[in-house]
C-alpha cells in the first residue's frame, strides 16, 4: 500500500514516542453503515449560511438554527427529544423532538449575558447547566435552568472567565472548565484579554454552586476547554495553548492537581496548538487536536498510545472501546481497538459541514 503525505508526515513525526500510527482513511468503508450521530451541520464550513441540528442520516426532519449549534446532547427524560446549545457567544438554547423536528422548549438569553456553548444535565435529570458570561463584569457564569421548560432558575459564579464545557462527574460534583479567556459579543470571538488569562478545571456543588476546588495547570497560557471521565474515576481535560512554548494538549487531575500528558517533541509537532474535544474510551483518552488534523490517545495514567490521522476533526464520541469522531469537511471516522496493535480506522463522508460535538444517533 503507498504511503500518502500525511502518513509520511505522522511517522516522521511520532517515532521518538514509540505510538502506534493506523493505517489512513484512504476510502470510505463499504462493509458496515455509517454511525448514527446527532449532531450540528451547516452547509459549508467556510462559508456557513445555513445551520441544523439532528441526524444527519435523517436531515429532512432536523431543526433549523439561526446560528451555529455547538453542544447537543439527548434529553435524559428518553422521550425522543434533545437540547442543543448556540456556539459561543450564543443566546439560545432549544429542546426539540428530533424525529418530527418539533420545537418543545427554548430559552433566549437577555443583553445581560451570552452562553459559551455547553451544557450538562443534573443526575435526576430535573436541571440543565450551562456555561455562560456575565456581559457587565465579563465574569463566568453557570446558568441553572429547568431541564423539561429551559426557564433559568438561577446564575452561579464559576470562579473564572470564559467558562466552556460542564460536566456532571460520577461523585456529583460539576466540572467546569474555565478557559480564562473573555470575548464579547460586540467583538465576536477576539480573545481580549491573553496578556493576563487565567484558566483553571473548578469543581462545583451541584446543589448550590458552591466552589469546591479549582485545580490550575503551571502555564497559563494553556486553556482549559473539555472535560471528560474514565470509568475508573480519573478526569482528563482538552487543552488549547495561547502561548509560545509547545504543550501537551491534554491533561490529568491527579489528586489536587492538573498535570500534563506524556509528550516529547515529536509528539507535541504531531499535535499542534488547538484541542477541539476530549473523550474517555477503551483505556484511555483521547484528543481532537483539530488544526493539526489528528486524533491523539493517551492512556489514563498519562502515557501517549497512538496518534491517527483525522483530518479537521473534531467531535469525539466513545461507543465502548470504539471511538467516534466526526470532522467539520464531512467525515466520519470510526476507531477500534486492534488486539494490541494499531488501532483500525474506518471512514464514512457526509455532505456537510458537521460541527464540534455530537451524541449517539439512537436509530
């Protein structure tokens, strides 16, 4: 089989950390049906005019966006509905049938303050989190909402700026990942304040927002943006870096501290500056380092497994020990555990622009 630039690239790049490279996407796999996701698309992703939230499987019944959605997710009440968030810095939030595209719910924010793209659900599914930024002090925001009516209940402070993904962990606390940058809404997406960001992984009470903890990484320049949890308890974060020196993109919260993953040079070239997810599967972890177009895996105790070729990936999203990723040029990669060696990764393409998160596709 010949070797395409990019592999060359990925195995001149990764040998000093002794990864494992799959094979590349060469083509679309034919043996087995694309993965179901519900996820957000647009209909070009340079040039975005139209946005939707569904199954891209089944887009004549998908609900219609006057922006970019960023995080979805099925509602827990497992009647058929989801709730999808607006991209930051956004003003909606929608729950929605997703099979008859009928709108059941929505919540506008006011001038007072903007989402930053996640949410998260309370363990008896009566609340919904969602991160948000208090647009007259620009600090950060956890917005508690009614999860069945999307009626705002009452705001948290997050003990940072520029809060992004919430996630409800297996001992009930909320994890927020605080990225330490501000952006408003009359500046779009321009970071305003790198020269004295602050990020840092809080960890919240979910019963009144009460900050527990909050865990910082020895760089500031290094973003805190994803959160996930293995099964055995251990939290990994996606990392974006504002910075000039090369850091991992993914860290561990050992104890009462953030450390980084294993990485040498090679691994942190391979990797780039930009994670755009973070999911717990199999025995590990794994990062979208979306500008770099790879998918790197780390396992839970911080060691580097595997870095796959993904071009413009994004969205991860654990099935078990198989990952799935989707990326923003259309694609879908399924990755699966190989006895050991390089993990097999098939490919399937759609003829959108899907966005940064998905769920499972639920038939």
């Amino acid at each position: 089989m010949a070797t395409d630039p990019l592999r060359r690239r990925l195995l001149a790049a990764v040998p000093a950390a002794g990864l494992l490279l799959a094979a590349p996407p060469l083509r679309a796999a034919v043996a087995q049906s694309a993965p179901r996701l519900l996820t957000c698309w647009s209909d070009s992703a340079e040039r975005p005019s139209a946005f939707h939230a569904g199954r891209p499987h089944a887009a004549s019944s998908a609900l219609a966006l006057p922006a970019r959605g960023h995080d979805i997710a099925w509602h827990p009440a497992s009647d058929g509905s989801a709730v999808v968030a607006a991209r930051r810095p956004g003003s909606f939030l929608v729950r929605w049938h997703v099979a008859s595209g009928r709108e059941l719910a929505r919540f506008d924010a006011d001038d007072d303050i903007r989402f930053e793209g996640h949410f998260a659900f309370s363990r008896d599914a009566r609340l919904l989190f969602a991160t948000a930024t208090d647009l007259d002090s620009g600090d950060g925001r956890l917005g508690v909402h009614d999860a069945r009516t999307l009626e705002q209940i009452a705001l948290w402070e997050v003990g940072g700026i520029g809060p992004h993904a919430v996630a409800l962990l297996a001992d009930g606390r909320l994890a927020v990942a605080n990225g330490g940058i501000l952006t408003l809404p009359e500046t779009g997406r321009v970071k305003r304040n790198l020269d004295s960001m602050d990020p840092s992984l809080a960890l919240l009470d979910p019963a009144g927002g009460r900050l527990l903890s909050q865990h910082r990484l020895p760089d500031a320049f290094m973003s805190v943006r994803h959160v996930a949890q293995a099964a055995d308890g251990t939290v990994g974060v996606a990392l974006q870096n504002e910075g000039r020196e090369p850091r991992p993109l993914f860290a561990l919260l050992d104890g009462e501290r953030l450390r980084y993953g294993e990485a040498d040079d090679a691994l942190l070239a391979a990797c780039g500056t930009y994670a755009g997810d973070v999911a717990a599967v199999g025995g590990g972890f794994a990062v979208s380092c979306t500008r770099a177009g790879v998918t790197a895996l780390w396992a839970r105790d911080g060691r580097p497994l595997a870095v796959l070729p993904t071009p413009r990936v994004c969205a991860l999203l654990p099935e078990g020990d198989v990952l799935l990723a989707t990326g923003d040029g259309g694609d879908v990669w399924r990755v699966a555990p190989a006895g050991g060696g390089a993990p097999t990764l098939a490919r399937w393409h759609f003829g959108v622009a899907l966005d940064n998160h998905a769920d499972a596709g639920r038939g």
